[in-house]
C-alpha cells in the first residue's frame, strides 16, 4: 500500500531525497536529508542523515576503546 502525497495526491511508490543542512537557533548543526514527492517535490519529511550519525557514534566509541585499553 502506498501512501499519497499531501499536496498533489501522488501515489508515493519512490521519494526523492536531497541532502539539507539541520539548523538550531540559526547555527548549522547537523547535515540531514529532506524527503521529496517525486511529482510535485513537496517536502514530506526532514531527518538528521542517520548514516552520519552512526558513523559519529563508531568513530566515538573506537576512541574511547583505543583509549581505555592502552592504559
């Protein structure tokens, strides 16, 4: 089952998606992804890139490892 987009009543089977910057107060924080209708290219969602964020979190974590094991 597809859902339709809000705007133009596509059929959504696909969306379009863009990198977008994520702001907070005016200041560039987080590069995320806008999700697009493929027909009228209204936004139908925003979200942080979840790629970039797990990234963040391995690279985080090998840190504090290397860290706490050559004590």
């Amino acid at each position: 089952m597809f859902g339709k987009c809000p705007k133009c009543d596509a059929l959504i089977s696909q969306v379009e998606v863009i990198d977008v910057s994520v702001t907070v107060s005016l200041q560039p924080q987080w590069k995320g992804f806008a999700y697009l209708c493929p027909q009228c290219r209204t936004v139908l969602n925003v979200e942080i890139n979840p790629l970039l964020v797990r990234d963040e979190i391995v690279a985080e974590v090998e840190l504090l490892l290397r860290k706490y094991l050559s004590r």
